[in-house]
C-alpha cells in the first residue's frame, strides 16, 4: 500500500515516525476565521493533539492560522521522533 503517497484531504503537513507511521496536522478554520484548530494525529498510535488559537483583534486570520500551525507541527515533530508505533495496513 502506497499511504505516503496519499495524503487525506485536508491534510497541510505529514511527519514520518520512527516507527514508519505518520503525524498529520489538519486545519479547521471556523466561526468566520475567529478560531482556528490544528490538530496532529498520529496514525501509529492513534495518539492526537488539537491547538486551539483565537483570533484577537490585533490579529489576521493569518496569524491566527500561522500559530496553530507551529504549535501543532512542534508535537508532529516531537512525537514522530518517539513514537515507535507501527502503522495498521
Ligand atoms: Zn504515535
């Protein structure tokens, strides 16, 4: 099965594990762009993390999203550099 090659739709960045699963972050941008979620799923483990940003006044929806984004991909990276599970086929 070629699942590196197929990124399930919505899917903005995929971290492969030690293990040789994969992290991926998703966006859900909601409620007219005032919040944003990025949540990281592992798909070895199952394991997951959702940042949840609210957009201040001072902020874009862009900043908002850029925030959520980093936070999500720092757990990505950590985790895939731990996580050991193997991904179910
Ligand atoms: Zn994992």
């Amino acid at each position: 099965m070629s699942s590196e090659t197929t990124w399930p739709a919505g899917v903005i960045a995929r971290y492969l594990t030690v293990g040789g699963a994969t992290v991926d972050i998703t966006l859900d941008i909601y409620d007219d762009d005032r919040y944003v979620d990025a949540t990281s799923t592992c798909t070895g483990c199952k394991d997951w993390e959702r940042q949840h940003q609210k957009r201040t006044a001072s902020q874009t929806s862009e900043d908002a999203r850029r925030r959520a984004e980093k936070d999500a991909t720092e757990w990505a990276q950590e985790h895939a550099e731990h996580c050991r599970a193997m991904p179910r086929t």
